[in-house]
C-alpha cells in the first residue's frame, strides 16, 4: 500500500451558527485551561484553526473522498476537530491520553448536544509503538509485522480500546503533529487504515494536506496537494 496527496484548492467554507458556536465555546475552554494551568501542568498543545479545518472536511465530504463517514481524531485535544466532524453528518471519535481534555471534551459535546465519542486512549492500537529511528525520526511499527498479518483473522479485526467499531471501519483521520510528527502520523495511517481511508494532516494555519491509502507507490510531495492560503 502507498500514499497519495490529493489536491485541495476550495474556498474558505461559511461557518454556521451552530459550527460558529462550537468554535467559540472551545475556544473559550482551552483559554480557561491554559489560564488554569502553568507550562510544567498543561500538556503540550496548540489549537488549530478550526475554520480551516471545516473547510477542508466540508469539501473532503463534498467531493464524496472517504469510503465512509466514520471519522477519528488522532490527539483530540478539546474535540473541536470531532465536533465538526458530527456537525458534517459522520459518526465521530476522537482520541485523547490525556484525562482531564477528555472530560472537558465530553463536557463541551454534551453542553452543545453534539454525539460524538471521546475515547482516552493512545493513537497506536494494541501490537503497534513508535521507537526512535537511526535517523532521529519516530518510526510506526507494529510488535510483529508479520505475526500480526499472518494470524488477522485469528486476531480479529484491529480495534482502539474503547471503540466498538474496527479501525479498517474508519473513513477519515485527522491528525495536528508536532513536525516532529508528521512522518510518525503517514506511517501510522499507512500501517492501520484501510484501503481509500483519508488522512487530513493540519501542518500549518495556511498548510493542510489531504492523503489517501492506496494500492502500489505514488508520488506523496505534489505541492498542488494541500490547502494554502495567504
């Protein structure tokens, strides 16, 4: 399997009251928390744009991209990114290791009456981990690649703690690296999602790339492949 950028040059999405009011009570949240909290106590986070982000979902979905509409967030933070998601019609997860934005997430969903599902959990289901590599990158891999292949079907299929469904059952990932990251995140799509499964990696504010799971190799930097905006 490989991956391929798509191209995505759509217009800035118009935001609805109620996706307008999602945005402010996140943004409200994480204020709070950070106010509530000093560096050595908040986990290392930073907000994406959301505006952005549910432009670029918006048109993922228009554009009938992912094989499903089953979303999940890779390090959901407050859950924005999830939110927006279920605002868009998919059934929705977001995953968190951190407990305390968990519960804030769910709190935020519940209060705006958004269904979605915060699971606190990590981002590599059972039998993957990330290790340094020689070359300093973080490199996805699972315990035994071809013990796991081998014995799917005994296994069943791979799952997150948590979550009734199968990850092969995921149409959409969403993920907002550390660049440190970003490679980590391709190889961890590559290695669990299925075949025509989207990825939609937020590098920057005017930077976000769309991915999809394919069969053979392709060409992955195609600079035509990502949303920029001045």
């Amino acid at each position: 399997m490989a991956i391929e950028a798509i191209a995505m040059e759509g217009p800035e999405a118009r935001v609805s009251d109620q996706v307008a009011r999602l945005i402010a009570t996140c943004s409200r949240g994480w204020e709070r928390f950070f106010a509530d909290h000093d560096d050595h106590q908040a986990p290392r986070f930073v907000p994406s744009m959301p505006e952005r982000v549910f432009a670029v979902l918006e048109e993922v979905t228009r554009r009938h991209l992912p094989p499903n509409r089953v979303f999940c967030e890779w390090g959901s933070g407050f859950g924005t990114a999830t939110c927006l998601a279920a605002l868009l019609g998919y059934e929705a997860y977001g995953l968190e290791s951190d407990e305390e934005l968990v519960r804030l997430s769910r709190a935020i969903a519940r209060r705006l009456g958004i269904p979605v599902a915060m699971l606190c959990t990590s981002l590599f289901p059972a039998g993957y981990e990330a290790y340094p590599g020689g070359d300093g990158t973080a490199v996805v891999t699972p315990a035994s690649v071809r013990d796991h292949h081998d014995n799917a079907e005994a296994r069943g299929p791979l799952r997150y703690a948590g979550m009734e469904i199968a990850i092969a059952d995921i149409g959409v990932f969403f993920a907002y690296p550390w660049p440190e990251e970003r490679e980590r995140m391709q190889e961890l799509f590559e290695a669990v999602a299925r075949e025509g499964a989207i990825l939609v990696v937020y590098h920057t504010d005017t930077d976000i790339r769309v991915l999809r799971k394919v069969e053979g190799k392709v060409e992955l930097e195609d600079a035509r492949a990502h949303v920029h905006r001045p």
